[in-house]
C-alpha cells in the first residue's frame, strides 16, 4: 500500500503540472482548436490520471521537503491616535500584510504603524526520518474514505438513476420517433442499435447506457425538427462513447479526490463534452441552423431540472457553460490545430514524470489578451446579453449600438487587482439620451464583474468578497463625513451616490477591515489620493450583529468628535399610543428590541429606504419611517443629508436578495421575457418581491383584476383606440403586445391598466396608460424607428444591414445618386462579393428609401437570381445618400449557394444512379468521406463479413428469409462492414427507408451489431 500511494501522489503531481499548464492555455486552444480536439485532450489527461506510472528511477532526481514553517507576523500595538495623526488597520486580500493609512479627513495624513508581514524567503526544513508505519497507514485509509465516498457515491447514485428510469420509463414505439432516430443515426454514422425510451421523470434529454445505450426522452412534446437535432446529438454521444469516458473519469476523480485540479478537469470534460456532440451535429450547418439548434437547447433546459446521473449526458451544463455553448453554436470559425494540440498533449502526458522530476524552465507568462477565457467577439456578444438582462428594463434603454474596441487592462475588486477585458457599448434610450456603457469582463472565467455608464456610474456590480478581520484587528470609530451632515454607508466600495443605509456624524461604528476603491471612487466629493474605503459595522447589540456596509475612509474619525446625534420623537397613529422599536431592519420582522409610548425621545443614528436606525436609553434598534417626528431643524438637517437614491439591498439583506432574486429566476426561466408573461405570472413575480420585502418593478405591484374591471382583452381594445387616436397607429400590426394591471406605491388606490405595443420595422413603439374605468392617463410613443441601430452621433451604425431592408419610399433629390447610378454601384459591389454572379442572370429592382427621420435616405437594391434552383437567393445592397460612398450587403452569399449547389448535386446524383444506399462502395466513399471508406488490405473480404451478417441475422430474427434478402455492402470509417439487407418487396417499391442493418468488424469478423426493421434489435 505504500508503493501504491507513492506512486499515487507521484502521479498526481505530475499530472497536475499537465492539467494547470493545459487550464492555463485554454483559452487560446478553445481559439485555435475544435471543441472534439480539445475533449480528446481531456481523455489523454484522464488516462495519463488512471495509471500511477513514473518515468523516472525510484529514488526520484528530485526529493520535495516540506518547507520550515514561515515566522509568525510581528503584531505592533498601535499607538494612542489624536486628530492630527490617526491611524487604520488595512486588510490586503492577496498578501495578507497589513498597512496603517491616515484616516483623518486630510489627504496628507501618514501611516503611523505597521504590522510586518512574513518574509518571503523560505527555506528547505532539514532532512527527517522516513514516517512511522503507522502514519503511512493513517494517510492510506484517509485516501481510501476518499476513494470509497467518491467512487461509491457515483455508483450508488446511478443504481438508484437506473432504477429509476427502469420503473418509470417505456420504449417509445411511434414509428414517427424511430423513424427520427433511425436518420439520426444515419446522419451521425453511429453502428449499432440504441435504445429509445421515454420516462417522464426526467426533465432534459439524455443517454445512459455503455454496453446497452438508450436515449431517455422527457415527458414533454418536441416537434419534428427539435426531435431530429436532439437525436443527433445524444446518438453522437453514443457514438463518441462518451459514457464510458464519463465512466474513466468517474474513477480517475475517485483515485485523485484530494486533487483540487482533478474536479476542474472534470467539469471542463463534462462542458467539451457537450460541446464537441454539438460541433459534430453542426458541421457544415449554415447560421440559420446553428440557431435553431441553440433555440432548441434554449428551449429544452427552460424545463426544470430533473434528477440525473454521472454516467450519463445531460443538455444542460449550468449557466455559464450554457452561455458559452451557445456562443461556440453560433460560431462559424474554422479551426485547425486539433492534431497538433493532440500530440502535444500526448508527448506531454508521457513525460510528465520526467520533466517533474528534473524540473523545467519557467513558461513566460501571456498576455493579457492571450490569457483571456473568451475572444473578444464572445466577450462583446455576453456584454450585450448581460446588459439586457441586467441593465436595459431598468433605465428604459431601446437599443444597443456596435461595440468599440475590446481593451485589456486591471482594475480593483473585492479588493483585489484583477485583469479585465472592456468592452465599450452605446444604448439610446426612449426619449432620444445615448448613453455609453463600459461592461468588464473577468479574464479568468469570463463573468461580467462590473457594468459602468456616464451619466449613473456604475448600474451592475457582481457580488464580491467581502474582507474580514480578526477581533483582535477591528478598532473604533466616528462618522465624521468632510462635506455633509452624514455618510453614506454602501453595499460596495465604488457607488457612494448609492446609500445603503444614511449614518449621521457623531455615530460610533467598529471597523473591520479596509481596502481600496473596487472602482468609481466619489473623487469629486473626497480629497483621498489613496481612494480607501472602511468596512465597518454599526448598532451591535446583543440579538443583532449590526448593519454592515462600506463608507470612505475620509468620513471617519478615530476619536469622537463630540458631534451630536439628530433627535427624535416617536410617533403613531394607532389606538395603544405605543411603538415597537424592532431588532432589525425587517429581517426578522417579528423581533422587538422594546415597546415605548408616542412623544419617546430617541437618537437618530441612521435610515434606510424603509426604517430610522434609532437608539433609546434601554434599546438600539429600528422603527418605520412613518413613527418618527423631528423639528423643523432637525427635519432641515435629514433633509439635507438625503443620498441620491437609497439601495434596495438595506444592511444584512444580501442573503435574502440572493434568495429571492433565485425565485425571481424560476419565472423568467419558466416563462422566458417578462413582456410577455400573462398578467397572473406578472401578479406573482410582485407578490414574490413583496413576500421577500422588495420591489420586482420600481414603483410599481402588479395585481389582477377584480370584478367590475376591465378584462385583459377589453384593456387592450381601449388602449388600441387610443393609440390611433394619440398617434394615428394601427396597433394590429403590432409584433408584441404586453398588458400590466398595477398600482404604484406612493398612490395604492389607484389602479391603473398600461398597454405596451412593439410596432413592427420601421415604426415606434407605443404604450397607453389608463386608469381602471379606461380613461387615458398618459400615453408615450418611442421616437425611435425599429429596425435602426444608432451610433453616437445619432446616424445608423455601420454593419446593420436589417435597418435598410425596411423604410418608407422617397424620391432622390437631384444631388442624390440617381437609379442608373445605384444598380450600376450594386452591381459592382455583387460582382466583388461573388465574382461567379457575372456569368448568371439576375432580375434587379431598386427602392430609394428614407426612416421615420427623415434624415437617414438610401438606395436598397436586389438581385434575385433567376434560375429556379436558386430561388429564393437574394442578394441585397444598400447605398447611403447622397453619394452611396458607405455601403452594406450581405456577406454570405457564396456560402449559401455552395450549400444550395451541395443539395443539388446529390439529388441529381440520386436520379442518376438511384438511392445513395445502392451506390458502389467507391461511390459512397467519394461522396460522403467523413463516414465512408474503403477497407484496407487486412481487412476481411467482403464475402466472408456478409456470411457472417447473414447467419447473425438469422439468429436474431428466425422469420427472415435470409437469402432471399437483396444486400448492399459499405465500410466505415471505424472499420467496420455494413450490409443494409431488403426484401423482395421493398425493392419492388422501391422503398430502401426500414433495412435490416449488420455490422462487421473488418478486423475481426466478428458481429459488432444487428439493426432489425422497425428500430428493434
């Protein structure tokens, strides 16, 4: 056992070299090579883990010694801290040094204490004995616990899957659906038979099975395309035999539990190999198909997520592997080094001992941009969906421009610097304001950390670490804000305009940690060069561990600075004259910290969105904004105080915010848009906010309507009529239509009905606000054109070739091309595009078009081609006045008639020689070489391997009449014969649809499977 576990680790050092190192390069390989190279790679890696090999002597070159333990930090006491000469404990969330920055409100304050950190110098502990036996066995059965929990989990849960599926599911036997799968395995060259079952306990299609695979279907319909790409995916699965390599791999993680990289590689095989099933399924699909099949995934996994196994495959991957399989979907990119990184890899797993024990120079570290987990064009396609979901319902915003110049620089997060791709966008709002939008995206994993704009700051933030510190390090200290009667306390360090909670001066807090800036610094409120901020905690008490948040480094004074607190009376308007001062803010709602009558005098220390954070002579704790009365002074000075706009997220409710934003999540994922959710999900997703104490939409409580209301078809109706009255629209047109019933907040007895219409290209959107008889309150209409994309300077942007297929018909000035001008431009740009159009004829038709505007004019010009096996092809170019000097035209003309004269070419050799499945051997291999081959020389002979088949066939299926069957032989490329076998009377009806199907190891000759007609085997 001792060996064993030696060699283990040996192993597993090695191979995490290989593992780090193929991470680290990931991004740019996931560039250069296929998504089926990589997941090669995985498997290499995998193998290279499942046997503990070394290649070099038993007495390795290289002996590891655990390092001497590093000195303990040197804690310095700080000295007592005066107005002049203050100081601050500073938490370094990489190095754990720690630092002591001036807090006094002036920026020339210096350090006045240090606490060291431990050197960086660390050296070898002397030689040690060998460890006792009974160490070695301890660390023996510590792996083993590992193993049998790791290894016997991942069988336990797929006994209890196969079960399962074994009680619930049934074979489907449709015709229609085995049909579908039979051409799926067609298409994905996959030999031998699947099983096809449908158990309604799963919720996404999968394949389990090694010996015996079998494709489980939900319970929900598909329609026949869906059915066609899902079969073609789980039936590459069968054929990549990626169960089994889920199966190595289950063991490899078993044997390398305690490796941290082992998981990592086992969730990028998990993603490379869904991935590479849909590289496979997609090759040589046109975007248009690659985007039905991404739709068709979409769609699948909106179900809810059922109970699976590891050894099987699954759609659904989570959500940023789904982001990143829909962009890689999307992708027409070519890539080439597959056989490269390929060998690469394995010359890497098979020295992975020797270059470990003999040590290696050190790699010189990438760039920026070569470190980056995404290309620049995904970054740019996931900073716009990120907006969307994130940013656009918010602030109104009704279109996104094209994206400028991906840059790579580092910023400062959750306290850390770490390196971004920016990617710059511009958005126009509904009433005409543009605005610029910076979105930063993680180098390492590709997440959208932060989005910023120029008018607000910073709109998204993703949730970061927080800094802790030990209570030895924490130390006291006072509001004391340079330019205001108070301080905003935040929910990060970077949105000061943005107060979680409003903490007057004079209010004591502890100070946890600080740290620098995360970005956005209020550097036009604050003189601090430094840019730190102090996480600090406020109103301890025994049943509350006090509202946290971060305030500049600048508001805080380390000595009180005798400023007195705002004062305030209780107030109410109930029949007991009695308020409740609650323990918290709301979070548990229920807690009172003490009950006092109307007219008590309290301290005021601060106040959220909702709640006074209030202190009596008994209690500290908090009191809704209504049961407060101040002063007319006093009322002046919280005036004056107020931030621009209170977070929703209060002190202490990120947890509840993160659990409620999960269930939030559910609806969308359930119900997709919410513009088009039906009034009853739009009533709940508000009675969910409410329950959780927050807003769903700003201002607004979605509710349905009561007896005596207008009924949703009768609202929209009513505001159809007004809107042709307000704006002369036809609202028939419209291609959506989204129906709210709410009440606002700071009016809830008004009920009130808004209709929102999205008109079609070339029109504005509209919506109609009116109350709950149907009387207009407002009405709103978009002035701007659907279709259009809008640069900065208010023109169409470059590239947008959808806005110029739809405008409104104008005639051309006299300095304006004219129509002769234009098709002759058109043609010259068609001829440059696809040089073969100057042999063929085409119908040409112009349009001089101009927008809702009036400011943008273009000349659309179209050639459609006139031979009926192109029909259908247009080409289409638009030239902007006056001149036409800036034109658009669809780039992939070429690559769709190549795929149109690739159809036609197979059907005219089907008429030429017949059905493909009679064609000569030479003929199937010429024709379709990605499946198709001749066998080699050591091969056996044809006549042998349909011997074999035949006398299989006749012990799978006694009824055939074996050698009346007429046969037709291909190999594949996997080696194996294939004879697809019909009677008598299908060749008579010319019918080659429902063979019988054996294959043959070209090998072996032995029986490698036997399709029977009718999908049984």
């Amino acid at each position: 056992m001792d060996t064993f576990i030696r060699l283990l680790l040996e192993c597993t050092l090695a191979m995490s070299a290989v593992i780090a190192a193929t991470l680290a390069l990931l991004p740019a390989l996931r560039r250069l090579c296929s998504a089926r190279s990589i997941s090669l790679v995985f498997l290499i890696l995998i193998a290279g883990l499942l046997v503990p090999w070394r290649l070099f002597p038993v007495e390795p070159a290289l002996t590891l010694t655990l390092p001497a333990a590093a000195p303990a930090a040197q804690t310095v006491s700080r000295p007592g801290i005066s107005p002049a000469a203050t100081a601050a404990t500073s938490l370094d969330a990489v190095s754990g040094t720690q630092t002591g920055p001036g807090l006094q409100s002036a920026s020339s304050a210096q350090p006045s204490a240090v606490l060291q950190s431990a050197p960086t110098g660390v050296q070898s502990a002397p030689a040690v004995s060998r460890p006792r036996l009974r160490a070695q066995e301890v660390l023996a059965l510590v792996w083993f616990a590992g193993f049998a929990a790791v290894l016997g989990g991942g069988i336990v849960s797929h006994v209890r899957f196969s079960r399962m599926a074994r009680r619930w599911a049934q074979p489907i036997c449709d015709p229609a659906v085995q049909q579908a799968l039979r051409e799926a395995q067609r298409r994905t060259g996959i030999n031998g038979r699947i099983r096809l079952w449908r158990c309604p306990s799963v919720k996404t299609p999968m394949l389990i099975g090694i010996r015996h695979p079998t494709i489980l279907l939900p319970d929900f319909k598909l329609d026949e395309q869906e059915l066609s790409l899902v079969l073609c995916h789980e039936a590459m699965h069968a054929k990549r035999r990626d169960i089994l390599q889920k199966a190595l791999l289950l063991i490899g993680t078993a044997l390398h539990w305690f490796n941290p990289l082992v998981w990592v590689l086992a969730r990028m095989q998990a993603y490379y190999c869904e991935a590479a099933c849909d590289e496979a399924v997609l090759r040589g699909r046109n975007t248009q198909e690659r985007q039905y099949y991404a739709e068709t995934i979409l769609a699948v996994i909106r179900r809810q997520l059922g109970p699976r196994t590891a050894l099987s495959t699954s759609f659904y991957g989570g959500k940023k592997a789904m982001k990143n399989r829909i962009l890689a979907i999307l992708s027409l990119r070519h890539k080439r080094l597959g056989a490269l990184l390929i060998a690469l890899a394995l010359l890497l797993t098979c020295t992975a001992g020797l270059s470990f024990a003999l040590g290696g120079e050190e790699t010189p570290a990438l760039s920026l941009q070569d470190q980056a987990a995404l290309t620049e064009e995904e970054a740019v396609a996931l900073a716009k969906e990120t907006v969307i979901s994130n940013v656009v319902y918010d602030f109104g915003l009704q279109g996104l421009g094209t994206a400028g110049n991906v840059t790579y620089e580092t910023i400062e997060w959750g306290g850390e610097a770490l390196p971004v791709m920016v990617v710059p966008l511009t958005a126009r709002t509904g009433d005409g304001s543009v605005y610029s939008l910076l979105v930063y995206l993680s180098i390492e994993d590709g997440d959208v950390l932060r989005i910023t704009d120029d008018f607000n700051g910073t709109v998204f933030e993703k949730a970061h670490p927080i800094p802790t510190a030990a209570p030895s390090q924490t130390w006291t200290a006072w509001i004391a804000c340079p330019i205001s009667g108070a301080a905003n306390m935040c929910t990060s360090a970077d949105d000061y305009e943005s107060a979680s909670e409003l903490l007057f001066n004079g209010v004591q807090v502890t100070v946890l940690a600080t740290l620098p800036t995360m970005g956005g610094y209020p550097s036009n409120l604050f003189d601090d060069p430094d840019e730190m901020w102090a996480y600090i905690s406020v109103g301890e008490t025994k049943e509350y561990a006090g509202a946290m948040g971060y305030v500049p480094l600048v508001c805080l004074a380390t000595e009180d600075p005798g400023t007195a607190l705002p004062v305030a009376t209780l107030a109410t308007t109930n029949e007991t004259g009695y308020i409740s001062v609650m323990v918290d803010n709301g979070l548990t709602r229920d807690a009172v910290a003490g009950t006092f009558p109307a007219g008590t005098q309290v301290e005021v220390l601060g106040q959220t969105n909702t709640y006074y954070h209030v202190r009596t002579d008994e209690c500290t704790g908090f009191v809704p904004l209504a049961n407060l009365s101040f002063g007319p002074d006093t009322a002046a000075l919280v005036e004056s105080c107020q931030p621009q706009l209170y977070d929703e997220i209060q002190p202490g409710w990120m947890d509840r915010y993160n659990e409620y934003h999960d269930q939030l999540a559910i609806l969308y994922n359930r119900y997709g848009d919410s513009n088009t959710w039906p009034l009853e999900i739009r009533a709940q997703a508000s009675q969910l906010a409410m329950d959780f104490g927050f807003e769903w939409l700003r201002g607004m409580v979605c509710i349905l309507p009561g007896e005596g209301d207008f009924t949703q078809e009768e609202a929209v109706a009513r505001a159809a009529g007004l809107a042709k009255e307000a704006f002369g629209v036809d609202v028939g047109t419209a291609t959506n239509t989204k129906v709210s019933f709410y009440y606002t907040t700071d009016n809830p007895e008004q009920r009130l009905w808004q209709v929102r219409f999205w008109m079609g290209e070339g029109q504005r959107d509209c919506s109609i606000t009116m109350d709950a008889a149907g009387t207009l309150v407002e009405s709103w209409q978009s002035d701007y054109t659907n279709g259009a994309s809008y640069a900065d300077d208010g023109g169409p942007v470059a590239g947008e070739m959808d806005y110029y297929l739809l405008g409104y018909g104008a005639d051309p000035t006299e300095e304006e091309m004219t129509q002769e001008q234009a098709e002759a431009l058109a043609r010259s740009i068609f001829l440059e595009a696809y040089p073969p159009s100057a042999e063929r004829e085409y119908s040409v038709s112009a349009w001089f078009l101009e927008d809702a505007t009036q400011e943008n004019r273009w000349w659309l010009v179209n050639f459609k081609e006139k031979q009926e096996e192109y029909q259908g092809l247009d080409f289409s170019v638009a030239l902007i006045a006056p001149d036409g000097a800036v034109e658009y035209h669809q780039k992939d003309y070429a690559e769709r008639v190549a795929e149109r004269e690739h159809e036609r070419e197979y059907e005219a050799l089907v008429a030429e020689r017949g059905p493909s499945v009679t064609w000569t051997m030479e003929q199937k291999a010429d024709w379709s070489p990605d499946y198709f081959a001749l066998p080699d020389a050591g091969a056996v002979s044809q006549e042998e391997a349909l011997a074999a088949a035949k006398s299989a066939l006749a012990a799978a299926d006694a009824t055939a009449d074996v050698d009346a069957l007429t046969a037709y032989a291909s190999y594949t490329l996997e080696g194996q014969w294939r004879f697809d076998l019909f009677t008598a009377g299908q060749i008579q009806a010319e019918d080659y649809s429902d063979p019988y199907t054996i294959f043959v190891d070209g090998a072996t000759g032995k029986i490698a499977d036997v399709w029977l007609p009718g999908g049984n085997g």
